[in-house]
C-alpha cells in the first residue's frame, strides 16, 4: 500500500505521539489500582494502533483537502493567451518545437516496440 506524504506524517505523528502518551502514563498511575506492566500492554496494544489509525486518517484528509484546494484553484486561473504582433511573427517555417520528430528512450535504455 503506498501512502501519500500528508498520510505518512500524519501516521508518523500519531505513532509518535502513542508512545510519549505512553511514556508519560507509564510514570503517571495509581500503583494500588493497576501494575505499569498492564499500563504498558494496554498502550502498546490498544494507544498505539489507534492513534497511528487516527493520525493517518487526519493526514489522508489533509491531503484530500490540499489536492482539492488546488484543483479549485487551478481551475479559477484563467488561460494566458497569446497576443500575436503581425511586425515581430516568426517566419511561417520556424518550428515551435524542434525535438518533436525525436523519439526519447524509456527509462532502463531500453525501446519498447
């Protein structure tokens, strides 16, 4: 599965952020009530996949929202075009783009046919 940047942090965060939560109720808990071990196991099994769940799913929205936002933004900026000046044209042969009848390699050196 291939994760975009947005959602690769986010997870990151999220991982990251489970284990200082876990650190600190680790040295932070009713020793009468429950054992640190316990502590440990729940966070290790319950905080951590929750938590890289949730922060993966906040950075897929983020990057929803960054993709989204310049498709609109994209879309409001109009077509530059092109004012000709019949004085400084170009002569009718020039060739706007010279390497169009060049074939270019495909990456690896190889040709397909």
């Amino acid at each position: 599965m291939r994760l975009s940047g947005f959602t690769r942090m986010g997870a990151m965060i999220g991982f990251f952020g489970a284990i200082a939560i876990m650190l600190i109720s680790a040295l932070q808990f009713d020793s009468d009530e429950v054992s640190r071990k316990d502590v440990i196991l729940a966070e290790i099994l319950f905080g951590i996949p929750i938590f890289t769940i949730a922060g993966a799913a906040l950075g897929a929205g983020w990057d929803f929202f960054e993709k989204w936002s310049a498709s609109r933004d994209a879309q409001a900026v109009p077509a530059i075009e092109e004012v000709k000046d019949p004085d400084n044209s170009p002569p009718p042969t020039a060739s706007l783009n010279p390497q169009r009848g060049r074939r270019r390699n495909p990456p690896g050196g190889r040709r397909q046919h």
